[in-house]
C-alpha cells in the first residue's frame, strides 16, 4: 500500500514520451521542491525501479496509458497524463484510470511539479481544460441514468464543511492547496477527506469525486 503522507525527499520521475518529444528539457529547476531527478526509460518504456511517479506524454492516452500500465506491470503506480487531447471522453477515461491529466498549453512546470507530488499521495490533478471535460462528463451521465436528485441526496450526508472540501477537490485541489482556501491545516483537510470517503462509500480521491459529480452510481450509504 502506497504512503499517504507527503514525500520527505525530492522525488525520481520517470518520463515516458511514446509519440514524441519532451518540451521541458529545463524541469525541474535546480530550486524544484519536490522533483529531484528525471529518468528517461527506452521503448517498451518499462518504468525503473525506485521511481516515484511516472509522466507519460502522448497524443492518444486511450492506448498509450494501458501500452504503459501493461510494460511496468504494475496498475497502482502513479501516472500524469500531458495530451494535446482536452475531450471530455478522453480525461474522463484518465481520470477513471487514476492518472492525472494536464491538457497542453494548459499548465506550467510548477503545476506539473505540484502534479506529481500530489499522485504520491493519492491525488487526481487536473489541468482547468480537463477538470471543466470532467465536470462536462458528469453533467452528461447526471442527464441520463443518475438523476439530479439522487445526487443531491448523496451530497446531503456531508457536513457544509465536508461539502466545501469536496467541491474543491473536485476542482483539481490537493488537500494543502484545499487548506490554504479555506483556512484549515492540512491535518484537518485529510481527516475531513477520510470522513467524506467514509460516507461516500469511496475508495479514494478519484472515487469520491466521480459520486460527488455523479459519474458514478453511488452505493447505498447507511447512516447510524
């Protein structure tokens, strides 16, 4: 099981570039606070050993994504995906995978650097494009066999500050950058998360944002 607590050390990226190559030969900058070094694996692209996440670049994550799942033989490795493709069927097929997505010209190396630091601890970053693809995605599948109002049942087990936290996560937010908005300790912010998990009957960040946004069926939820 992966550690849920922030990295005590700069992290090893591996980036893996299927379909081209990689414009940010400058990252990380020598000051990065949480890359430290970047590893370049050769075709099949299999990931080395002590690599903290990996950056996968490619024009078609449909294919690329499961191609790398497949070559590192290993499903709970941490992931961001960067595609030119900010479609709503394609960051909903990545954000339903675990990865991360950053859409091209829709981030900057520190969002990428604040990215991957946020998948070691189990966060989904989301560029704007795809947290907006996203949310169009949940809005479509709200329309069709999840009505409104079984969603809005599924919210009301939450507290307003439960609700608060969820809606910014949803959003791309990591539980630091959450506390930092609504003035919590990051402590607080997580055990506030572990709570709505507990309630949502999620399995984690992704999980509990797919209920929240409705892209999910939503198990049956007891409350004592």
């Amino acid at each position: 099981m992966r550690s849920t607590e922030p990295p005590l050390r700069r992290l090893t990226v591996a980036v893996v570039c299927p379909d081209g190559d990689w414009p940010h030969d400058d990252w990380p900058a020598p000051d990065d606070a949480y890359v430290g070094r970047i590893v370049r694996p050769d075709p099949p692209f299999r990931v080395p050993e002590g690599t903290d996440v990996v950056v996968l670049r490619c024009e078609n994550p449909s294919v690329s994504l499961p191609e790398l799942r497949a070559a590192s033989g290993d499903t709970d490795l941490p992931v961001i995906v960067v595609s030119p493709r900010g479609d709503t069927d394609t960051v909903v097929g990545v954000f339903q995978d675990g990865a991360g997505c950053l859409v091209e010209d829709d981030y900057c190396t520190h969002m990428l650097s604040s990215a991957v630091m946020a998948a070691t601890v189990g966060h989904t970053y989301l560029s704007p494009t795809a947290c907006a693809a996203l949310r169009e995605g949940a809005w479509r599948m709200t329309a069709g066999p999840h009505p409104q109002g079984a969603i809005e049942r599924l919210r009301a087990l939450l507290s307003p500050r439960e609700r608060e936290v969820m809606e910014l996560l949803s959003t791309g937010l990591g539980a630091q950058e959450i506390g930092l908005r609504l003035r919590l300790s990051e402590k607080t912010v997580r055990n506030n998360l572990s709570n709505i998990y507990a309630k949502l009957d999620a399995r984690g960040s992704t999980d509990a944002v797919l209920r929240w946004l409705g892209a999910t069926p939503a198990a049956p939820v007891l409350r004592t």
